[in-house]
C-alpha cells in the first residue's frame, strides 16, 4: 500500500452540493462528527483527500470517480436520496467501477439491513437471536401464537432506533396491532416483531477479515430508569441528551461480567461476523440474559465512526488511537479487494 493515498471521502448529504464543495461549514455541526473525525485523520495520517457529499444526484459521483479517479473511496454513505435501503447500492457502482472502497460488500449491507434475514442466517448457523415474525405491510396483523410476550415491535429495516419508543414493547394484542399499524402507515415500512430479551446490554465492535479482532465491549446502563419499564435503547435514550440526563443513561465500557461470559461473548461475534460476511469493522448489539444466556439483537455494518462513537472508544481501550484506527480500516479495505 502507498503511504499517501488520494482517497475520496463519501458520505451523504441532506441537500445537493456539487463537487469541489468542502463542507467545512457542516463539519462544525454535531450531527456531522463522524465525517468530520474521519476527514481530519485522513488528513492528519497525510493523504491527500477529497470529499463529496451525495444526495439524489448519482451523477456526480460517477464524474468524480471518472475525472479524479481515487486510490480508494472511504464510505461513510448511509442513505442516498433519504432513502436508507439505497446505501448498498452506491456501493454496487464502486464495485462495478473496481474502486476499492472501505466497509462492507453491498450483498453484506444487504443482509445486516434487514433484521429478519440477518437473523435467518445467524440461526442456520445454531447463533442464538429472539425468535421473532415479521408483518409485512398490507397484510392481517394479529399477536404471534408462537412467540412468547412481551414482544418488542420494530421497522424491519431502519438503524439507529428510529421508531423504537417505550410502546414499542407490547404484551398484548390491542398495543401489539397498535404499534405494527405505526410502523406501516406512519413510517411507511414493513415490521418486525421479537421475543422481548430481558438483560444487559453490550455492543461489541470487531474489525477485520479473515483474522477478527473483537474490541472491549461497550454497555449502555440504565441509572435511574424505572426498572418495571423496559430499559431499552430507545431513540431518546440513545440521542436525547436531557433524557438521557434525566434518568442517568450513560454508555460505558462494561463492567465485570460472569466467569466465561467474555469468552463467550467473543466466539459468538466472531462466528456472527463470518456468518454476515462482514469485511473491515462492524458493531454488534448483544444482550446478556441474567442466566448468562447471549443473544445477537443485531450486526451493524459500516457503524458510525465518530471519536465519540463506540467502535472508536473500544480501540482507543485496546491500544488502537483513532487515526490509526482509521488507516487501520483502509489497510483492511485493500487486503480484501487482493
Ligand atoms: N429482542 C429484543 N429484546 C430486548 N430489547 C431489544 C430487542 N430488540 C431491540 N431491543 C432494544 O431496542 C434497541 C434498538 O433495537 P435494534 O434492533 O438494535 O435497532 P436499531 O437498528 O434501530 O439500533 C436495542 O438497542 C435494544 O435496547
Ligand atoms: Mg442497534
């Protein structure tokens, strides 16, 4: 690998910027700390970068990559045009175009996505995850015989618990259809619905290919939040700051657990992340029941990569500082294109 690379910093944008836009403005914002983090460690490692931000106009990008073509594209696109299933596919034209590019595979973005498929195929491979069904929009809801309540009810294919609130957790047939119905009109999207885990809650991030190094798992603990309610990652809990205050949430690396449950912890999300086909990093969200059972509640591709953000502070603990971290994921991105 060269040591200076020209890399192109690609993420989305909420409006349509033309290419040469710097984005120093949006850069100062708290919503854009990840792409911001990631452009000042390129910057700071010594490569020379580029960025462009894309919202529904394809177009440029494939200007961009025809008239200045990179070494590599480090992905931070999550969305294109809003619309979050239409990330793999910008990945898809980096592969038909042979860029290298960091992250996972479209197919693998694909299959983290949706959380019915993901947890298809960690079951064939005897992973445990919450029995769950999914509802498909325009079809008969009813509460599920085979499944044991609470249920908690989610869209099928969102991130960063969009649409997960307390009624989200449902013990009978009246909140259940309630909070289906939600999620097929007013976010418009198919639902999901899982056995209700009762537990801690860790995220465990791992980086790698073939060889996979999992990182210090990171816990969120509840504080002072009611404990006959159910103690979730909620959206406000995880992006409410005065909530999250409130009621004392805080996310921390985790404290002691069980004898063998680390090691545990560490065979399952490794044999996950081989299972998902996940290339370079990923976070996995896991919950612990108090009999030390582990259960998968979802693989995270691409996870957000702020400095604040778990990924970064789980290899900061393990000796990894965040811009080497970041070289770390170009290094990883080029020996899986080999
Ligand atoms: N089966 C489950 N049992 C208990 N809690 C769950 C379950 N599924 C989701 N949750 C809670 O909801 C949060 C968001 O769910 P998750 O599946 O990770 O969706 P997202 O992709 O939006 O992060 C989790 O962090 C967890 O607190
Ligand atoms: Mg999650």
């Amino acid at each position: 690998m060269k040591k200076k690379l020209k890399v192109l910093l690609l993420f989305d944008s909420p409006y349509f910027m033309p290419r040469g836009y710097d984005f120093n403005e949006e850069f100062r914002d708290p919503d854009w700390d990840t792409e911001r983090d990631v452009y000042r460690a390129l910057q700071q490692i010594g490569h020379d970068v580029n960025v462009l931000g894309l919202h529904n106009d394809i177009g440029i990008l494939l200007e961009e990559l025809k008239e200045n073509r990179p070494d590599i594209v480090f992905n931070l696109a999550e969305v294109f045009n809003e619309k979050p299933n239409f990330d793999k596919n910008v990945v898809w034209l980096l592969e038909m175009l042979r860029v290298p590019y960091t992250g996972v595979s479209p197919g693998s973005l694909l299959i983290c996505n949706n959380k019915a498929l993901s947890k298809k195929i960690l079951t064939f491979h005897k992973i445990k995850v919450p029995d769950f069904q999914t509802f498909h929009k325009n079809h008969r809801v009813g509460l599920p015989k085979a499944l044991k309540p609470p249920l908690i009810v989610k869209p099928l294919c969102e991130e960063a618990s969009r649409g997960i609130s307390r009624a989200s957790v449902a013990d009978n047939e009246k909140s259940f259809i309630k909070r289906v119905n939600f999620i097929h009109k007013s976010m418009n999207m198919d639902a999901i619905a899982e056995e209700y885990i009762e537990g801690r809650e860790l995220y465990i991030s791992v980086l790698g290919n073939r060889r996979i190094k999992i990182l210090p798992p990171r816990e969120t603990t509840f504080g002072q939040f009611p404990e006959d309610k159910p103690r979730i990652g909620t959206y406000k809990a995880k992006w409410d700051d005065a909530y999250r205050k409130r009621w004392g949430i805080k996310n921390v690396f985790a404290k002691r657990l069980p004898d063998g449950v680390d090691k545990k912890i560490e065979d399952i999300c490794k044999k996950a992340y081989r299972a998902l086909n996940i290339q370079c990093y990923a976070r996995i969200d896991i919950r612990i029941t108090p009999e030390s059972v582990v259960y998968i509640l979802e693989a995270n591709a691409n996870p957000c990569l702020a400095r604040e953000d778990e990924i970064a502070q789980s290899a900061e603990k393990s000796g990894i500082p965040y811009n080497e971290l970041i070289q770390k994921i170009i290094k990883l991105a080029f020996q899986r294109n080999r």
